[in-house]
C-alpha cells in the first residue's frame, strides 16, 4: 500500500516513523514551508522518504506532485493547511484525518483550547475520511480520554492526544488495509464548531466564576495566554492553580508571594505562577512582580 503523509510538527514526524516501522511503504511526504515542517523533513530524510514543501495544497503544482506519487492512501497527520477535494479523493483508498475531539463535537482547529476552557472532564481523537467541509466527513474510529482538573493544552496535547492520536492513525491504516475500516456519518444535532482560540478571544472577565476563569487561563497554556490588562499593557497568565478558602473585589492582587500572584476572581481565587509581560518572554509571576512593582491591592483590568 502506498501511503502519501501530509503533517507537521513532532506528532506528523512520529506517524511517519512509526507508519516505515510496520512496513508501510512511504512513497512522499507534504509538510509546511516554516518550521513546523522541520521534524518532518529530519525524519523522511533519516528514512528516505521524497519531501515535498508547497507553499499551499491547493496550489496545481502540489497536486501535481501529489498524483505523480501514485498513493493508495493519503494520511493526514496534523495539518492546517485546506487540502483541495480532488486531491483527498484521489488516492484509491482514500484519504484519512487526525483531529483532536471526538467529533462532530469540537470542530476547528483549536479543539483542545475549546474543551478545556468550556470545562469539559472527557475528549479523545478522531481519524475520520475528510471532505469538503471543515471536520464533517464520516468517521473510521475514535478514543475517548479523561480531560484532568488541572490540565492545559500543552499537558492534554503531548501526554495524551499525541500518543492516542498515532496510536489512533496506526489502527485506522491497519484497518484500511484489511478492507474493514468503516465509515460512519457524523451527528449534526451534536455538532460544534468554535473558531480559533486567538488572544482576542483568550481576555480574562475577572467577575466571572472562579472556575471558569481558570479554565480559559488552561485552555489557552501555552497558547494564546490568557490576557488581562495591567498599568494600560497586556499581561499573558500561565500555569494557574485555584486556591481555596480566598476572596475578594474581582481582578485584585490579594498577595504576592514565592509561589506566584494571587489574585481573586468572581467567587474564589487564583494563583498565577507564570506571566509574559507584553513585548516580553515568560517569567516567573514573582520575578516579575519584584522588577515591575506589582504588589497586593494592585488590579488587573478585563
């Protein structure tokens, strides 16, 4: 079987190593222009894969180069990119698709952000036969996981969807290849699609419930940050923890101390452990706190 890979990043580079260690035979592999493609390229160039870096898959030459690959199947392994619709029906057995929820709920591209900030306890990944629409073709497979208390997208990414999702891939070639993989319709009365968790959708409401403020500042770890407002500039949170038994006005500095700044929330209060101050990298909120001033009875702005 002739497998044509299309990914990005560490996730798309261990599909492809773990697709040549069973014995699949990679004929080529798309990637991106930047640096995501980077781990890609390092590892079909340890395999002796053919890279091919367009500047967009719909553009002709990309499918050029794509039909002259003959593909039996075509695997989609963490890409942003619009693949045109004659490209993903032209391999014979079709083309199949990573996505990080369990669809139809979560469509988008930033699944993981959603689920964490709405305070979702359960997702998993989805491999399903793309088509013209965004995250709607039917769908080969999928693996449910626990959502923890205190994860962020970064913990929920690389320690769970990562594994599951190649592991998820795996299968589904597996199952293509033996001529069992199904293909079953998406509920529409289930569906939900959010847009990208940009930092304009990442700003912090510190009158809202405790819990749902610090579900955005993991939903959006490490990216976008969640966004609040000090001194008239943008402050980026990070690494969060509730805090019991705290109260006080919403947006309030109630201590800094040597765990990070605690401020209070609609109904509780939250420990910040890290920040980045706009036009800044990532500190420790202590270390920031001492060179900027910053001190209890300060107030973060919405």
């Amino acid at each position: 079987m002739r497998i044509v890979l299309m990914g990005q990043g560490p996730f798309g580079a261990k599909v492809m190593e773990e697709l040549a260690a069973r014995g699949e035979a990679l004929v080529g592999t798309f990637t991106a222009t930047d640096r995501r493609g980077e781990p890609v390229v390092e590892a079909a160039g340890k395999l002796g894969v053919p890279v091919f870096r367009p500047a967009r898959l719909r553009a002709p030459e990309a499918y050029e180069s794509f039909t002259r690959l003959a593909p039996d199947l075509c695997v989609m392994a963490f890409v942003t990119d619009i693949l045109p619709e004659r490209m993903l029906a032209h391999p014979k057995l079709g083309t199949l698709q990573y996505h990080p929820s369990l669809l139809p709920r979560h469509r988008g591209g930033s699944a993981i952000n959603w689920a964490i900030i709405q305070g979702e306890s359960r997702t998993g990944v989805t491999i399903f036969w793309p088509d013209r629409g965004i995250d709607t073709g039917p769908i080969l497979l999928q693996k449910e996981a626990p959502i923890r208390p205190d994860d962020t997208v970064g913990s929920l990414y690389f320690n769970v969807l990562f594994p599951l999702g190649v592991e998820a891939l795996l299968e589904a070639v597996a199952l293509v290849k033996a001529g069992r993989a199904p293909r079953i319709p998406q509920d529409e009365s289930q569906a939900t699609h959010e847009p990208l968790c940009t930092e304009e959708r990442a700003a912090v409401d510190w009158s809202r419930p405790v819990q749902e403020v610090y579900d955005l500042i993991r939903g959006t770890d490490p990216q976008p940050g969640a966004v609040t407002r000090w001194r008239g500039s943008k402050l980026k949170l990070f690494a969060a923890e509730l805090v019991a038994g705290q109260r006080g006005v919403p947006g309030r500095v109630l201590a800094v101390d040597g765990p990070g700044i605690l401020v209070a929330a609609g109904d509780g209060a939250i420990r910040v452990k890290r920040v980045q101050p706009e036009g800044g990298v990532k500190v420790a909120a202590a270390e920031y706190a001492a060179t900027s001033g910053l001190k209890a009875g300060d107030r973060f702005g919405n």
